[in-house]
C-alpha cells in the first residue's frame, strides 16, 4: 500500500510544527530588526570585522535578493547576505551576518562536519531527483511483491542520503551559532539584553534545522520498518 495514514500522519505532525517554529522565527527576526544595534554597525560591516578578526582576508561579503536568504557558499567563498541583513543595523541583521560568518570560520579551520555536509550536497541532490522516480516505480509496482520491496529499498537508501544530510547540517548550525554568539560577546558589539536577544533569534533559525533533521528520521525510520514488515 502505497499511501499509508501512517506516513500522513507523520508528514502533518512535522508540517505543523514546522510552521510553527517558521513563524515563531519570522516574528522574532521581525521584532529585532526593530532594534537598532548600539555598536551602530550594519550586517556588512558586522560581518567584514567577523572575517577579519579571524583573519579571514579571502571571503567576500555580498548582497543577495530575498528574505532569510543569507548563507555561505564555500566554492565561492562569499557570505551571502540578504538586503534586509546586510544594510541593517539592527539586533537580527547582527546576529545573522555573524552566524554566515562562522560557517566561514568553519571553513577556514577545516571542521569537519562542514566538510562532510560540502561533500554530500551533489549526492543530497542526486537522491531527490531519483525519490520521485522511485516513487512513482513503487506505485506502479505495487502488484509485484519482489519488484516494489526493491524499489522500496532503493527509496530508502536515497531517503537515508538525505536524513544523514540533515543530521550532519545540525551540529555545522549549531557550532557556527556558537561561534557567532562567542566572538559578538567578545568584542562587545552586543551588549546587555542584545546579546540575549541575539541568542534567541539564532535559536530558533537552528529550531528550523533540527524540526527538518527529526521529520527525515521519522520518515526514514518508517520506511525501514514498512520494508522489514513486508519481508516478514
């Protein structure tokens, strides 16, 4: 059976609290960026000084299109800031500018899980491409018991792909959050309540990975026990 209550169930169960945290996170951006940073200093130049306080020369920092688009992109080595984050000179644009730039600070000290996640983006994208193939196999499978449990397993190895993607972007967000939040302490650019404030919003952007990481897992895990199920 193709389409079981049982992974609906799943499927609705994690969409919601997704959206739950999305939303508690777009309003937690939105308040901070209402409150002006007492350093006076922009996202570019939080995250120029980030970069150059951890002599990082080679980086470059640039502005993007989009809301909550901003990331770091290691084969071109450039932190990549949206509008909003890059010309604000608030608590959020702060804490953002400052989290890209740990992923910088990651790269430049070879750590590891970043290594690991580079790695894995053109199998992450392989194995979505394929998913929806194998999918449709499975259904058209269904009738026959050994072609539909390899297809089956063939879905779960691509799925398994993607939820050790997941996991491995967890401490890769986290640590570079931390980074983030040490160096912001350190040189004093947050100050007070902001720094609190600071650790708040990048905790809920981290929420959004560990909800992705939890809802592949319970997919995963499903999918494990509807094939050993079908085999027994």
């Amino acid at each position: 059976m193709i389409f079981d209550p049982i992974l609906l169930v799943i499927t609705i169960v994690f969409m919601v609290i997704g959206l739950v945290v999305s939303a508690r996170l777009k309003s937690v951006f939105s308040e901070y960026s209402k409150e002006p940073l007492s350093s006076g200093l922009s996202g570019k130049e939080v995250a120029e000084k980030m970069l150059r306080d951890h002599g990082i020369f080679d980086v470059k920092v640039i502005s993007v299109e989009g809301q909550l688009t901003d990331h770091y992109n290691p084969l071109t080595k450039t932190v990549n800031l949206s509008n909003d984050v890059y010309n604000g000179r608030n608590i959020a644009a702060a804490a953002v500018a400052a989290h890209e730039c740990g992923h910088a600070v990651q790269h430049a000290a070879a750590y590891a899980p970043l290594k690991m996640r580079s790695a894995l983006v053109p199998v992450v994208n392989f194995s979505s491409r394929m998913m929806n193939f194998v999918f449709i196999g499975m259904i058209f499978f269904a009738a026959s018991y050994h072609l539909y449990n390899q297809a089956l397993l063939l879905y779960i190895v691509l799925q398994a792909a993607i939820t050790l993607f997941t996991v491995i972007t967890l401490p890769v967000e986290y640590d570079a959050s931390r980074r983030a939040l040490a160096w912001l302490d350190q040189v004093h650019l947050t100050r007070g309540e902001e720094y609190g404030k600071a650790k708040t919003a990048l905790g809920w952007a981290a929420s959004t990975y560990l909800v992705a990481a939890l809802a592949s897992i319970a997919t995963l895990l499903y999918y494990i026990m509807r094939y050993t199920g079908s085999r027994d």
